[in-house]
C-alpha cells in the first residue's frame, strides 16, 4: 500500500511536472515567434507610410537603409511604377519576389522567409508593396527551438528525480502511521486469541454440565449466545489477522504450479454438506486441465471465503452455483447464490469495504463484514481481477486468476 501510495505521488508530480515545463517551453517558443512576427509587420507598415516620404531609400535616415527591406509602388494593372530599396536587392529578385506575391493573392503573409504587407496607395487602385527578408529572425528561433526543447527536457528529468526522492519523505509519516496499525492489528487479534478460546471453552463446558432440564433452559440459551458470539470474535479476529499479514506486502513464497481445478474442488467440496444442512441447493462445474503458477492456500482461501459468503447471504432454500471455466486463456472462478435481489446495485462497490456489510445483512448477527476485504487483499496481493455483479435476484462473485 505504502509502495503505491508512493508511486501514486510520483507519477501525478511528474505528470504536473511535464504539464508545467511543456507549457513554459511552448510559451516561450509562441512569444518568440509571435515577436518576430510583430517586429517584422512593424518594420513593413513603417516602409509603407515612409514610402512617399522624400529623399525616402536616398541614403538618409529610414526604413530603407534596411538592406532586407524593400517596397514597390503598382498601379491599378498590378504593374510596378516605383521601387524604393537600400540598393542590395536587384531588379531581376524584386521583380520575382513580386510576382510571387502577386500570385498568392493575400494581401500579407509569407513566403519562405520574406514576409510582404500590401496597402492601397491612392483612389486609382494603386497599391504599395512592402517586404522584408526574415531570414536572421527563421535561423534565431531554428537554434532558439532545441535549445529550448533540450532545457526543458532537462529540467523535467531533474523536477521529476526530485520528485522521486521527494516520495520517500513524503510517505514516510504515513508508512510509520499504517505500520503502527498494521502492528496494533496483529498485537490485538493475537491477544484476543487465547481469552476467547477460553471463554468458548468454558461456555461450552457449562452448558454441558447444566443440561436441558426445563429450569435450567433459559441458562442454557444464554450460555449458547455466548459461545455464539465468541465464535464470532474469534472469527472477527482471525479475518482481522489476516488483513494484517495481507497488508505487510509480500509472503516472499516462490510461484508453484498446480492443479488449480483440484485446489477449488477441495475447497469447495466442505461446504456441500454445510448446504445441505442449511436446505440449499448446491452445485459446482469445474473444468479440468486448467495448470496454475501460484499460491494454492491462496486460492483455497479465497474459494472459502466466497461460498461460505454465498451460502450465509443466499434466501432460505435458495441455490449456490460455482464454476471455474476457461475464458480467453485465463482461469475464471464464478460464484453465485440467489437472494441477491436484496442488494441495491449502488452497494456492490461498497462489499469489499472492511466491516460493511451491506443493508440487507445488517440484521445479521453472524459473519464479520470483514470476508469480502480479505478476498480483496488477496487478489491484489496475487494480481488476480475481482468483481461483483446483481441480475434478477442472483449475485455473482467472478475471479480471474
């Protein structure tokens, strides 16, 4: 739990991580590229209201000492009538340039790395091109780009090894909370052991020797709900015990293969007379030639655990049914009883929950609330799928192996 919780912490930080230095960087690009696009229509609007100025591309102060910059004057016809330049552009490349820009019909934009505006001149339909060679700012952000992608990149695997390191401390006030539980749990369920076996032991010796004379019966009953009800605890603390040991992690047992159909008849195979006695119908299909890798007091435990739950929740003469199929190359265990009309569908996420016991079951003196929670744990613990469904008065426990 403490590993996942860890985990959990790490992968959400170095998902907000990327999230936040992904945005700087692209900021930082958009800003950059939008401010060369800024400057450079600046630049154009400039040659355009100082393209009628005089002495305008003469060598004096202005827009055209820009050796990038030049602007052209054409008529009505779309033909050039005047060309104001610092003198670096020749007659031949403006005359290209315009064309091209012609061609393309908008009236700014971008073509390679000249940028060009165009504005109306005068009433006749004459009009002013302006262009300039952005050349400089394409190659600035072209080496601006990986510089920006490398640092940013960087700084998410720096954030992010933080961020790992960071877990352990951020975990380690509540690794020593649950591991003061976890031990306060196994202290309290192995001291409970020994005065409720006494105290079982001791009822029962007592309602031995008191008999079922007429006088003495009411003694007898009270004696036998006591005896009831430390069974009860002593369950209660078994169950308790177990989720201990279930959430310490790892039992450090290597994986054995066996047979899983064998397991499950074996485990399930007690409870048949305990049907019997109950007046319930009892049936189970197990498929054979189905190996398994893993823990065989696992899964016996778990196949306890789910029909002891569906013959103590199942209505009076009802039926219990367990199969274990082949689907799609996995083991599936299904247990099922009827009677599970009186469970609301909102409840079922609920049934795992330790010591809920739903509100059907809540009149019940027997049973724990605690059986579903440790078939939860061991699932997680050996990466099994555990889930629960409600159809037509049946419920259904499905396990994948």
């Amino acid at each position: 739990m403490i590993r996942k919780t860890r985990l959990k912490f790490f992968f959400v930080t170095a998902a907000i991580v990327v999230v936040m230095v992904s945005a700087f960087c692209a900021a930082v690009l958009v800003n950059a590229a939008a401010g060369d696009a800024a400057r450079a229509r600046l630049a154009l609007e400039k040659a355009i209201r100082e393209y009628e100025m005089p002495h305008a591309g003469q060598g004096r102060p202005g827009t055209f000492n820009d050796a990038r910059i030049f602007a052209v004057k054409l008529d009505g016809s779309g033909a050039v009538v005047g060309v104001k330049s610092a003198g670096f552009y020749s007659e031949p490349d403006i005359l290209a340039h315009i064309a091209a820009i012609t061609a393309d019909g908008a009236a700014s934009g971008k073509i390679g790395d000249l940028r060009f505006l165009i504005a109306d001149a005068d009433a006749d339909g004459g009009r002013i091109l302006a262009a300039i060679d952005t050349g400089i700012e394409n190659e600035s952000f072209r080496r601006l780009t990986p510089v920006v992608l490398l640092s940013g990149g960087g700084g998410i695997l720096l954030l992010s090894a933080a961020a790992w390191f960071l877990s352990f401390w951020i975990v380690k006030p509540l690794a020593a909370g649950l591991e003061k539980q976890k031990r306060f749990i196994s202290e309290a369920s192995h001291e409970l052991k020994t005065p409720l076996t006494v105290i079982s032991a001791g009822a029962e010796l007592l309602r031995r020797q008191i008999g079922e004379k007429a006088d003495r019966a009411a003694m007898g009953k009270w004696l036998g709900e006591i005896q009831a009800q430390t069974e009860r605890m002593a369950a209660m603390a078994a169950d308790l015990l177990s989720l201990s040991k279930l959430d310490e992690g790892g039992s450090g047992k290597t994986p054995a293969a066996f047979d899983l159909p064998r397991a499950v008849l074996n485990a399930v195979l007690p409870f048949e007379a305990v049907a019997f006695e109950r007046g319930k119908a009892f049936r189970y299909d197990i498929q054979t030639g189905l190996p398994y890798k893993g823990d065989p007091k696992a899964v016996a435990q778990a196949v306890g655990i789910l029909c002891d739950n569906a013959l103590k929740h199942s209505d009076e003469g009802g039926t219990v049914e367990i199969a274990l199929k082949n689907r799609n190359g996995r083991a599936v265990l299904s247990v099922s009883n009827t009677g599970g009309g009186a469970v609301n569908k909102a409840e079922l996420p609920l049934l795992f929950e330790r010591f809920y016991r739903g509100a059907a079951a809540r009149a019940e003196t027997n049973g724990s609330g605690l059986g579903l929670s440790v078939l939860k744990a061991v699932a997680e613990k050996n990466n099994w799928r555990v889930k629960v469904e409600t159809n037509g008065g049946v419920i259904a426990f499905t396990l994948a192996f």
